[in-house]
C-alpha cells in the first residue's frame, strides 16, 4: 500500500479490553441502582476474556440451538472473537460480524491477522466479531472425519487430490481426454472413500446443519445475543464470505444493515448448480488469464531481486513466460524427482499449475513464493516447491492449554458448507460420470488453457452426491437473491482477482439492482489479499463510519502503485498463515 494512506493510526493493544472491563463494572453498577437491566455482563450468554493470542482481542463461546426450529436437537458452540471499538461508548456504531472466506478459513484465527486491518477500514467505532463457522476451528461440532490431520494427509498424498489435474499436451484428443477422465475417475473414489468416511465418523445428521443457510441463523443469534432482537447485522465477508453476506441480505431483508462483500461468488450459482457442470467455475475464472499476464509483467519489472522468477537475459515477461510453461510441459512428460528427506517424491505439473494459481491469489506471498518456484524452474530443486505442495507438516504446534488439538481437515468443512448449500441431485437424476465431468472440463479448458482443470480440485468442492450431509437438515436457502435492502450492499471486485472476477461481481450487482452498489479497483489479488487502493478504502469508510452510500452504481478506482512486488512484505506472514489455515496444512 502506499503511503499516503487515510487510515487511522493503529489502536494501541490491550486498551480495548481494559476499556469493556471498566465499562461493564459501571453498568453492572447502574443494573444494581435501577433493577431494570435486560441482563447484567455476568448473565451474558459468551463469557468473554482476553484471547492467549493476543489479549487486544477478547475471546469466548456462544451456545447456540443445533436446529433452531427443534429444541430436541441439543445445542452446538460456537467459537467468536471480539475486537472491541476503541472510540468512547457514546460513539459506538454496534458490531460487525465477519467471514474471511473459504469456507474454511475459520474465522476465530483468521481474526487476530485480519480485524486490524478491517479497523484501518472501517474506523474505530464498530467491534469486530469473528467466529468460527460450526465444524470449523474451535467450534463444536467438528469436522473431524480422519482421527487426524496425519491421516487425512495421507489420505491424499500422491493423489489427485493433492496434485490436482495434469493436463495433457492435447486433451481435446482421444488420448489426453483420456488422461483426464482416468484422473477423474480417481478423484470420484476419493469423494466416495472420504465421504463414507465422514458418514459412519461424523453422521449426516451432525453433517447437515453445516450450511451456509445455519450459518446465518447463527449470525441472527449473535447479533441478538450482542445488540438485541431487532439490531440490524452489519457484515464484512471476502470470497466466500460474499455468499454469506448474499445469503444474509436475502435471507433477512428486514435485518439487512451495512453489508460490504469484496470478491464476489454469486449466492444463486453457488446454491443452485451442481458444482459438477463447472458453470460457477467458469464465471469465476474469467480474469485468471489476465491476472496472470499482469503478474508476469510486474514480476518482469520488478527484477529478480524482487521476483526471482525472472533472470537477468529475460528480455520481455514473455520470455519468464515461456521458461515456466515449458517446465510445466517437461513435468507433464515426466514428473520430477525430489530427492530430499525433507519431502521426497516428485513433482507434477497440476502441482506447479495449481501453486502458480495461488500464487496469483496473494501478492503478499510473492516475495516466498516466486523464491520457491524459481529454485524448482531455473535451478531444478523441487524440495520446497513440494512441500508446499503436499503441505507437509511444519514444527509441531506447542501444546494447546485448552486442548485444542488442530485436525488439519478444513478443506473438509467447505465440502460440509458447499454440500450443505447445494441442490441434491434427485432420485432420478443421474450422476455424473468421469467422462461426463471431463467434457465440461473441456469446455472450460477450451477458453482457459493454462488454469481451466486447476481450480476443479485444488479448493475441494464438488462430489456432493457422496457427501453425506447434502440435503440433510434445515431447508436450505436457495434464492430469490434480489430482495430490497434498506441499505444498499456494497460490493467490491478487483480488476485482476483470478477467481472472483469483475464478471462476477457484476452478475449479482444486475440481480440485486439499487440494493447494491459496485466498487471496481486497479489492484491483484484475490478479494481481501489483494492491496487496497485508498481510493476504495475510504469508499468503504465513509459507508461504515458514516453511513455514505456512493451515489452512482458503479465507482472506479484506478491503480496506485507502481510494482505489486514493491512493499508487500508485511502482509507476507499474515496471509501465508491463512493460507496453511485453508489449505489444510499446519
Ligand atoms: C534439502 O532441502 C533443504 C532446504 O529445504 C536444503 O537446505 C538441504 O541442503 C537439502 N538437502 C539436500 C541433500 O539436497
Ligand atoms: C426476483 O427474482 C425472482 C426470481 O429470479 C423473480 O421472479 C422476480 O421477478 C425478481 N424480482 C424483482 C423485483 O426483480
Ligand atoms: C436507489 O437508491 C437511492 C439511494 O439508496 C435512491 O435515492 C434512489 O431513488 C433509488 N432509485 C431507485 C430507482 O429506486
């Protein structure tokens, strides 16, 4: 980001806990004198305290009803954060609540790394609520279908799953589009292998109530519990955290308050396709070809200090172009030995495709990750290149004085929410064969060559006809997705975001009409990960701190920064964090 940045200085840590404390011993003072008080801080349902973490934040459980509609349930916890407002209480603007995407990033841990940088947005006047959707993180129930994140990885290891597609040289011929099918044969057993799984360890039942239509209900009762009955929700949510705040908004309308989304999938695609028709996959990929253009050229100006990727002869971004595709064109032939006891095995080219497809998703992980995959393309050592493909283990995490232990299974928990959300296919519906898939495939490979079978495994999210959850549970939300909000949405896309495109953002800004208003940036990267202009920074101010809905439809912020690969670095750790965190890795 640059420099002459509107945003208001950091709050000092701790201060926002020591001011709550104070605050809720003088109401509990004034609920003494007057007897009148709703309920006193130690009736309230979350128990608040400083997080281990980082005591800036304040940490606690909420019990809330398994199914809202069927006391017999019982009842789930879920795990929240609050980062509290640092204004005086008299100027204090309600809450937030937040989705960091996926579904999967839990929102418990993405929150110590990412609602300081939302208070840099939105001000000071807002506590930020985070919180761990139920199957996720330190929420209960779990998804936790393989005892342990050791076993789900091996699991996967050497599979399609982990690798992800290799595409052939030709693979609208015979012959490569055999390839294909033969991989994704693989991946259906794995579907069916994990998905049985899931249901004798976790149980449909468990299963069905993981939804992003359970997820709002859950955020009703939050807000309920924090601000009252009829508080209006405001919502911050990037990537998938887009559908929740779609969900949100035509779900209740009539508690809609100020719903910024930033990387947008389309709630009705995402609730009414089958993922297995690649339509949602095919909106979503419209830019990732220009992002990774626009990456090449930056890596190209940037030098090879800054992006090791290039060398010194390279004459244009073509020629680092060139030297990547051909690697993966070698690695597609044969696949690559790796001969370190820190990872050995090899290295494929689904491996690199799909590491080159995150890679394009956070800038702030260039400086490590073009180091990486520089080392495996001009200089032939695979080793961290495929432990980070494989995601190998780091350090063993210390143990947790709660004993919390980290089943590795995320990618699991947007299979629960996904599933959750999804048609079931109907009883006289056929499911889609491996062949069937792969022609869709094709079709996406037609008008996107380099990333069209990429996505398709890499983020886990189709096979939801084994998946045990789907269609299990409360009924689940499917639209209409254009209800009248009293306050506008406020949607933002990034001109190179390789999976939430402009296209995107703009299907739901048509379906929602004057309820929603459309910010376009000059900026890289995917949703929140991507630098923020000021120019659509203070857009989302005005609409959070003072109430400002832009007046046009559409606002367009044009680029601010020379190089993306210039001063990214101090958001290198706090993404490359959230990217082990959604990744399943530790
Ligand atoms: C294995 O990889 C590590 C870096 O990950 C490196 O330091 C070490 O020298 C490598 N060992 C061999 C035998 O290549
Ligand atoms: C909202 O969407 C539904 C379903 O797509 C459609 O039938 C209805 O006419 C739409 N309403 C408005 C006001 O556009
Ligand atoms: C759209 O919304 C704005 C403010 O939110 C309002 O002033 C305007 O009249 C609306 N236009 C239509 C066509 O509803």
């Amino acid at each position: 980001m640059n420099t002459k940045s509107p945003f208001a200085p950091p709050a000092r840590k701790a201060r926002g806990y020591k001011k709550v404390k104070v605050l809720s011993l003088v109401l509990l003072a004034l609920c003494w004198a007057y007897w009148r008080c709703p309920s006193s801080p130690s009736q309230s349902p979350i128990a608040w305290s400083p997080c281990r973490e980082d005591a800036s934040f304040l940490c606690g459980y909420l019990e809330v009803p398994t199914d809202y509609k069927d006391p017999s349930a019982g009842t789930s916890k879920l795990a929240l954060t609050k980062y509290p407002a640092t204004c005086p209480e008299s100027e204090n603007l309600g809450i937030i609540i937040t989705n960091y995407g996926g579904p999967g990033v839990p929102g418990r841990d993405a929150s110590f790394g990412e609602a300081p940088n939302i208070r840099k947005l939105v001000g000071n006047r807002h506590d930020i609520i985070s919180f761990d959707q139920r199957g996720l993180g330190h929420s209960l129930p779990k998804v936790n279908c393989f005892g342990t994140a050791a076993n789900y990885q091996r699991f996967k290891a050497n599979t399609v799953f982990e690798t992800t597609f290799s595409v052939p040289e030709d693979p609208f011929s015979p012959e490569g589009r055999a390839v294909l099918v033969e991989q994704q044969k693989e991946a259906l057993a794995l579907e069916d292998a994990q998905g049985a799984l899931c249901g004798s360890t976790m149980g449909a039942e468990a299963l069905g109530y993981m939804s992003t239509t359970t997820t709002i209900y859950d955020m009703e009762e939050i807000s309920r519990v924090l601000v009252g009955e009829d508080a209006l929700i405001n919502f911050y949510g990037g990537s998938y955290g887009t559908v929740v705040g779609a969900y949100l908004g035509n779900m209740l309308p009539h508690k809609a308050g100020k719903i910024y989304i930033d990387g947008v999938a389309p709630g009705d695609i995402w609730s009414n396709e089958h993922y297995e028709s690649q339509a949602l996959l095919r909106l979503l990929l419209t830019d990732s070809e220009k992002t990774y253009q626009l990456f090449l050229t930056e890596c190209f100006n940037a030098g090879s200090t800054l992006c090791p990727l290039r060398i010194q002869e390279d004459k244009s971004a073509q020629d680092i172009e060139l030297r990547i595709d051909n690697f993966v064109s070698k690695l597609q032939a044969q696949p690559m030995r790796v001969a370190n006891v820190t990872s050995p095995g090899y290295l494929t080219s689904g491996g690199v495709l799909s590491t080159m497809f995150l890679v394009l998703q956070m800038p702030g992980t260039w400086a490590r990750l073009t180091d990486m995959l520089a080392s495996a393309i001009n200089h032939g050592d695979g080793t961290e290149l495929r432990k980070f493909v494989t995601r190998a283990p780091g350090d063993p995490a210390p143990p947790d004085p709660e004993g919390y232990v980290e089943t590795g299974q995320g990618e699991l928990l947007r299979l629960a929410i996904s599933c959750g959300d999804a048609p079931p296919y109907r009883a006289d519906e056929k499911w889609p064969t491996a062949e069937d898939i792969v022609d869709d495939i094709l079709i996406s490979l037609k008008t996107y060559p380099r990333f069209g079978a990429t996505v398709h495994l890499m983020e886990q999210h189709g096979g939801c006809q084994f998946w045990p959850g789907t269609g299990v549970g409360p009924k689940r939300f499917t639209g209409p997705f254009n209800k009248t909000l009293a306050t506008p949405t406020l949607i933002m896309a990034n001109t190179h975001d390789p999976i939430t495109p402009y296209a995107a953002a703009k299907y739901m800004h048509n379906t929602m009409g004057n309820s929603s208003r459309l910010v376009l940036q000059g900026t890289i990267g995917h949703s929140y990960l991507a630098p923020m202009t000021d120019c659509g920074a203070e857009i989302i101010r005005q609409y959070f701190a003072e109430g400002v809905i832009p007046e046009k439809p559409e606002t367009f912020c044009p680029r601010e920064v020379d190089n993306f690969f210039v001063d990214q670095e101090k958001q290198e750790a706090v993404h490359f964090k959230l990217l082990n965190q959604v990744m399943g890795g530790q």
